[in-house]
C-alpha cells in the first residue's frame, strides 16, 4: 500500500514518531443488509474499508471515494456510527500512528464488488451471521452499531452504548448514571 504523499512529506520531518491522524471507516450494506469487506494486503485479514482523508477532504466524501477505489462499488453515507480515538500502532517500517476514525453507515448504490486497487485482495459481502473469522473485534462492534437505527454512543473502555448511562465530572472522570 503506498503512503499518501502529504503523510510521506510530515515523516520526512518527523521520522518515525507517533502522528496521530484522521481516519474513515465504512459500514457498507446492500439491500439484502449484507455488509462489504476487503481482505487487507498487509495483514491479509478481513476489514470494514478505511483510509485517509486528503487534506481538506470532508469525512462523508473521503468514504465514499475510499470504497469506490478500494471495491468499485458506489455509495452514499447515511449517518454517523462511532467517533473514537483507536489505538496507537507501530508499522513494519517502524512509523508509528494513532487514528481518530471516524466509522460511518453507507448505503450501496452501484457497482460489482471487486478488487479495484492493491490494498485488497479480497472483497465480498456477508451476512452478519456469517462474518469471517479474521474480522476484528472492533470491526463487529462498529458493523452492530452501524445496523442499530438512531444516535449511538461507544464507550471501548465500558462498553456503555448509551450517551445517557455515561457522566463525566469537571476533572474528566467518569461518574456513571446519567444527566441531572
């Protein structure tokens, strides 16, 4: 998988030190509700379709663009799923990187789900029911909050999936129970 240039520019300046950067993650359903994925060239593992937006680029039309060049199938954003800092992780050259991604539901509109670029291998759809395996968990609990109807809220650290049953106290600490 190539580097986007504007990230190959800041590591030319920054080397391999953490860059904590914006990412997009998509849940996209057909009308059968089957979910697509792609088999990652790097890890060789099942994966909702992600990238980076470019410089500038809104979140909604960065998915969108991600799935097309990744699957050739066409798609419209829907809502929002998760908002959530992940994990930092180091890569196989050492460069290191923290994501705030940005997880939406998209609805497929057109296309035939096909290996399109070389980041995949792979690409299908899938029941939920019948997953792979090799799919994160943290790709299953995006891909259930995605077919859940209406605002969500995730807490990886609680797993509280209810804005209500989270309260935050001045300092940052989390307190439990809801509003007033």
């Amino acid at each position: 998988m190539s580097t986007p240039e504007f990230i190959a520019d800041l590591r030319r300046h920054v080397g391999t030190r953490l860059l904590f950067l914006p990412g997009v993650s998509t849940v996209v359903l057909d009308d059968a509700g089957r979910v697509l994925l792609g088999r990652r060239a790097d890890t060789g593992r099942w994966a909702l379709i992600a990238g980076l937006p470019e410089p500038g680029e809104q979140p909604a039309d960065a998915a969108v663009r991600e799935v097309y060049e990744e699957t050739a199938v066409r798609c419209v954003p829907e809502r929002v799923v998760s908002v959530q800092t992940m994990a930092p992780i180091r890569y196989e050259n050492g460069d290191r990187c923290q994501y705030m991604d940005i997880t939406l539901r998209c609805r497929a509109v057109g296309g035939e789900a096909r290996v399109n670029d070389e980041e995949s291998l792979d690409v299908g759809w899938f029941t939920l029911d019948g997953l792979p395996d090799s799919l994160s968990r943290g790709a299953r609990e995006r891909i259930d909050l995605a077919v859940t109807e209406g605002p969500t809220w995730f807490h990886p650290a609680t797993g509280a999936t209810d804005i209500a049953a989270l309260a935050v106290d001045a300092d940052g600490a989390e307190t439990g129970g809801g509003p007033g």
